[in-house]
C-alpha cells in the first residue's frame, strides 16, 4: 500500500535510502506554496536520495 502525502509538507524531511510508493501531491517548500505530484515529485524525492520511491497517484 502507497503511503498517501497529499497535502504533506515535505520541507526538512530526509530521505536518504527512502524506498516504496507515495500518494501526493505535497508542498516542497517552507511557505507551502509550490506543490508537487506524479513525476515532478518522483524526480524531486529523487534528488533528495530517495531513489526508490514511486509516486502512484
């Protein structure tokens, strides 16, 4: 089961070595004003380590 982040504010979050499936979208920095999701939010947890995370929805 995908852990569902919608809405989650993902600023000081690590996620090194992170692994498995999110739900988002989710804010990506400290005023909650930009929001990711699907691919854009798989390629920023990537650039954040987490290299195995999907992001399903």
């Amino acid at each position: 089961m995908p852990a569902v982040l919608s809405g989650a504010r993902m600023v000081g979050c690590q996620f090194e070595a992170a692994k498995g499936a999110v739900v988002g979208p989710v804010f990506v920095d400290e005023e909650a004003t930009r929001s990711l999701g699907g691919g854009e939010l798989e390629g920023w947890l990537s650039a954040q380590g987490a290299e195995s995370v999907q992001v399903v929805g």
